[in-house]
C-alpha cells in the first residue's frame, strides 16, 4: 500500500487510541474514520477477531470501506452499524476528510439533562469557545443511524456545523483532518464536563460569557482559523500521542 495511505491508516489507529483514552470512545463502541484521498471510499476503524477493544487500536484494525457498502464482513473485520453516519458526511461535505462518531459521557449526560453547551469561558480554551458561539446543535432522537435515510436525518439536525450532539446517544464531528476532528471531540467533551460541574456548583446551567467578552474572541470564527492554530492542533496532538506512547504505547503497523 502507498505510503502516505498507510500514513492514513496510522493516524486513524492513532486518534482511536487517543480518544479512548481520553474517555470520548467506550470499550468497543465508537468509530473514527478519514476519506482516502479522490476516492469513494475511506479507512474506518473496524472491529475483528480476538477484540481487546479501542484503546488497543492497531493499525490492522484499519480498513478500506466503500461510502454505501453495507454492513458485512471485511476481510475478518465487522463494519460498524453506523457506518452511513461516515459515508453521507463524507458525500454531502466535501471538506470533510475525518469523521468521528463516539460516546463521550458527558456529552451525553448533557444532552438526557437537555442543557445546552454555551460559550461559558474564554481564554481557558478558545478552539472549544468558536464552537460554542457557533451553536451546537442536538439531534432529538436516540435511535442508531445505520440507513442512509437516518444519516440524512441527522445531517439536517446537524446544519452547517462541523459538530453534532445526539441526544441519549453521543456525538458525531468532523474535520479537515484527523487531528482536527480528534481534537475538536476532546474539546467539546471538555466544554460540557465543566458545563455540567458548573450547573451542579450553581443550581443551575452557567450564563454565556458577556458579549464584550465574546468579542474579544472573533477571531475563533474568522475565515482561515485552521491554519492560525494549525501549531496549536499539532503541539496538542503531539502531546496526546505522547500520552498514548507511555500509557498503552503506539499502535502496531499492519503486519
């Protein structure tokens, strides 16, 4: 395989390992994928024989999967059931080079809470704020989005955001690369763990910054955002997968 696809594959295994660790993936729940480059088809993290779960993601556990295949075997790896939630992004958004579906928990706690993820602070973590200010939207139902018909359903819910919250179920984003849709999962499930310790602190969902204060931060939303913290994606990303090296260690290229 070339190179650079392989490259592809590490990284999907990579972000895999990362998230689980952060808590954003369960045990075998949850799936992270990236496009193949100028094609109709994508590397998706699969589940296969002998599972130790995605923590323990190696690049084998990669695999090559058509947009539209249906959910079967493939070469001893089982598709996920959600894989219409990757290909339906994949072909409405041609930004989209990384799709992440996961469970964070308290993603998920604030959406059965029905409390809203606001822009709550500032300069703690500005990359989760220009989402916040964005809008995060919910999709309603708790259902699994295995049909294409589902996927469209939730993709209206979704607007134009780069971001979802799935009520009573988890989260979906996706990003222009699989470090930035990694780390755009780890931020937003940040901004709702301090969203929901500062309800439970104050009695309450915490106010929104200020709007002096929130102008202070246009920047987040400028065009060309991506390549202004393009440093901050890869330094975080760095240190992540440092984390990952000296915990679990590295994941095992594809024998």
């Amino acid at each position: 395989m070339d190179e650079s696809l392989q490259t592809l594959r590490r990284k999907v295994a990579l972000g895999t390992r990362i998230l689980a660790g952060q808590g954003c993936l369960g045990d075998i729940l949850g799936h992270l994928s990236v496009r193949i480059p100028g094609t109709d088809r994508m590397f998706i993290r699969c589940l296969g024989d002998e599972e130790k779960g995605l923590l323990y993601t190696d690049v084998r556990h990669v695999r090559r999967v058509g947009f539209d295949r249906t959910v079967e075997q493939v070469e001893g790896y089982r598709v996920p059931l959600e894989l219409p939630i990757h290909g339906e992004i994949y072909k409405a958004r041609p930004e989209a080079r990384a799709v992440l579906h996961a469970h964070p928990y308290h993603c998920l706690v604030a959406t059965i809470a029905g409390i809203e993820l606001r822009p709550i602070y500032g300069s703690y973590d500005p990359l989760s704020l220009g989402a916040a200010i964005r809008g995060i939207p919910v999709y309603p139902r708790s259902v699994l989005i295995d049909s294409p018909e589902l996927a469209a359903e939730f993709m209206a819910a979704m607007g134009d955001r780069d971001c979802c919250l799935m009520r009573g179920h988890g989260l979906t984003v996706y990003g222009p690369t699989v470090e930035a849709a990694t780390l755009l999962a780890l931020r937003l499930e940040m901004l709702a763990k301090v969203t929901l310790d500062a309800a439970r602190a104050g009695g309450r969902p915490p106010e929104p910054l200020p709007q002096a204060d929130l102008d202070a931060f246009a920047f987040v939303l400028e065009e060309g955002i991506q390549h202004a913290v393009s440093k901050v994606y890869e330094w975080t990303w760095n240190h992540y997968a440092q984390r990952v090296a000296d915990t679990v260690g590295l994941p095992a290229e594809d024998p």
